[in-house]
C-alpha cells in the first residue's frame, strides 16, 4: 500500500488551492456569454416574428377588403354601363324623333289650303318636300313662313314646274309642281351648348 504525504509548506499549499485556471474561466465566461446572446437573439427573434405576423395578418385583411371593394366597383360599373348604353339609345331616339315631330308641326302651321304636300322625305338634319299649288305665291308664302319656323335654319332655291292634272270633276287644271330642301335644327346639341354656357356662367 503506498501513502503519498504532502511535505511542502502549509502556505504554499494554499497558495496552490488559491490558483485560478484561467483557460477554464475564459472557457465558462464564453459559455455565458454565448447562453445570453442566445436568449437575447431568441427573445428579439420571437418579437420580431410576432410583428411581421401582425403585419402579414394586416395585408391579408386589406387585400381582402381591396378584392370586395373590387367587387363592388365593377358590379357598379356594370350598373353604370347598362343605364349608359340605356341613355345613349334615348338620346339617339331623341334626336332622330324630335326634329322630325318639330318639323312636321312647322310644316302643318305653315301649310296653305292652297297648297298640299306629295311627299316628305326626312334624312338626320335633313328634309325633301315636294307638293302642288295651284299658284306660285303660294309655294313661295309656304317656303318663308316655314323659313321663319324655329326648327328650319335654311331652305334650298324653290324648283317649280308647271303640271296639267284632273281633279275629281275631271276637269284639268295646271298646277305647280314644287320642291325643295329644307335644313333642320339640331334640337339636342343647341340645348347641350346652352346648358353648358349657362353652367360656365354660373360657375363664374
């Protein structure tokens, strides 16, 4: 059996005891601080995840309200669009009806009894008359007063002609043979055009 006795100095046995290991504690300090920067970035992690799921939470709602505005907007669109196309055809009705009625009320209150119409032909800001009177002054009395008429701008020159026909006592009468051409009014667009002065009036 071996015994190992310790003969050195009871203070150098201290001294000994008292020595620190200095790569053991570089080693621990390390561990340490690798342990709470560890945490730390774990903590900061954790954060940071929690704030781009709020964010990614947040853009997913706005998109989805953005895809209902969406929606919304072209159901209104189309809404829009059909009361548009429905307007449109109105206004067309309107300005292809309404210089003709106009027209054709002008023509009955200028209309002598000495005179009668054979045919009107009506084209968009346009129309062809032709008829019979039994005198001249009269297809020319016809003509002015239908001149003056709100809906008529212009009347082309008169063409006259002298025609033999029998009436219902079978008599045969000369008559003259007239036509001319007259240019209508655009009914619609003066209108717009008021309109628009008198906003651009108001406005100022």
């Amino acid at each position: 059996m071996t015994v190992k006795i310790d003969l050195r100095p009871l203070g150098v046995k201290i001294a000994e005891r008292k020595k620190v290991d200095l790569p053991r504690v570089i080693a621990m300090v390390l561990i340490l601080v690798f342990i709470v920067t560890s945490c730390f970035t774990s903590v900061y992690g954790i954060f940071v995840l929690r704030e781009l799921v709020a964010k990614r939470q947040a853009l997913e709602a706005s998109v989805e309200k953005l895809t209902l505005e969406g929606k919304r907007l072209d159901g209104y669109i189309a809404q829009n669009k059909e009361k548009l196309d429905l307007y449109e055809k109105a206004l067309s009705l309107l300005r292809e009806d309404i210089p003709s009625v106009e027209f054709f009320s002008a023509v009955m209150a200028s209309l002598p009894n000495e005179v009668w119409l054979s045919q009107v032909r009506l084209v968009p800001g346009r129309a062809d008359v032709e008829g019979y009177a039994f005198a001249e002054n009269d297809v020319a009395a016809f003509a002015l007063k239908l001149l003056n008429a709100s809906v008529t701008s212009s009347i082309s020159p008169l063409v006259t002609s002298k025609e033999t026909k029998k009436g219902k006592d079978e008599y045969e009468r000369t008559l003259v043979k007239f036509s001319f051409t007259c240019d209508i009014k655009d009914f619609l667009g003066t209108f717009e055009v008021a309109k628009g002065a008198e906003k651009d009036e108001v406005e100022r």
